[in-house]
C-alpha cells in the first residue's frame, strides 16, 4: 500500500444519514503491470465501450492479473479499515478515456442499500497534473490524489468524486471497478454482467 486517508465523522447531519456516522476511508494501492501494453490493447481493443473487462477478457494475460490484485488489495482494505468481509464478491471493470478538454463530472457509483465498494485503476495518460478529487461529505473535505501510472484506489462506493481537467495530447485511461457482495446477487439489475467470484 501506498497510503491510507482515513475521516472521521463530525457531527451526525441526520439519523438517516449513515454514510456521516462512518469513518471515510481511501487507500492507494501499487499494482504490478505493464502500463505501456495495457494501454495499447486497451486503445486497440475499443475495450471501454460498455463492456465488464473482467468478463469479456476472462482469460487474458493483462486483465487477469490486474483482477487478480485487485481481488488481494480488496482484503488487504477490508482487513486495514473494519470493513464487512465479503468472501463472495460481484465485480464490473470498465475502461473510461479522457481526452484533452474532458474530464469526469463528480458522481458516486453507488447510493443504495448495497453499496460496497468501488476502485479506480489509472493505467496511462500524458497529463503529469491529472488528480482525482473526493469529496469527504463527512468532514466537508476535499482529497486531490494524484493519478499515478500502475496505482490503483479503493474507496466507498458511495464516496463522491471525479477529475479535474484533463490536457494532454495523448488519451488518458483509467479502470473504473465496483464491487458488491454477492449476496445480494438476486437484488441487483444487470447481474449477468458482473464477474463472479
């Protein structure tokens, strides 16, 4: 791991609340891939047109290994901050590209009652300055962590946050991951497009 943001709630806005009466946790994980040749067959593939990654590639010798650490990283997060083990996960990867001028709106994955977890894998791109922003909605903070090539996040599913504006010359790709226990398998819309494991 390379670090750990931990938030501590303030005060409690609403009884309903219950994202303000958890501790906001982020960790950023190093993950061993080839950043070049992910980026390449990811560009060729077209990948990150609405497909699961983990699904259509099953198999593959780049995706895989990255499922792979993912799936370690997800344990190492659950065991460091408290989280509800989930030995049964759901898991849908898709690839967002950036180019000059864009960038991703603030937005959370996941606001329902089955929001787990959620991860973002930054694979490449030509901006040294490119940062993702969350939004610590219980401490009314800002987190900018900077997108490093091989780096990947874990964070609450429900966690907001988005990109500031991308300007390189070059696309900029970035994996986008949620995570679900796959108890509520039954309880989820487009369950056949996750990968189960």
């Amino acid at each position: 791991m390379i670090s750990h943001h931990l938030y501590k709630p303030k005060d409690k806005l609403s009884p309903f609340a219950l994202t303000f009466n958890e501790d906001t946790q982020i960790c950023v994980y190093k993950l061993d891939f080839d950043a070049n040749l992910l980026y390449e067959f990811l560009m060729n593939e077209e990948a990150y047109v609405d497909d699961n990654l983990f699904l259509t590639y099953s198999g593959h010798h780049l995706i895989d290994p990255i499922r792979n650490q993912l799936l370690t990283n997800i344990s190492h997060y659950v065991r460091l901050t408290h989280t509800m083990v989930e030995k049964n996960l759901l898991l849908k990867c898709w690839c967002n590209v950036i180019r000059e001028g864009e960038r991703i709106e603030e937005h959370s994955h996941n606001l329902g009652p089955y929001a787990y977890l959620s991860s973002q894998i930054f694979v490449k791109g030509s901006d040294n300055n490119t940062t993702t922003k969350f939004t610590i909605t219980n401490s009314k903070e800002e987190l900018y962590v900077k997108d490093n090539s091989g780096e990947m996040i874990i964070f609450p599913a429900w966690l907001p946050h988005g990109t500031n504006v991308y300007n390189g010359p070059q696309p900029r790709i970035v994996l986008g991951v949620d995570i679900y226990p796959k108890r509520f398998y039954d309880e989820i819309e487009n369950k056949d497009s996750f990968y189960s494991h």
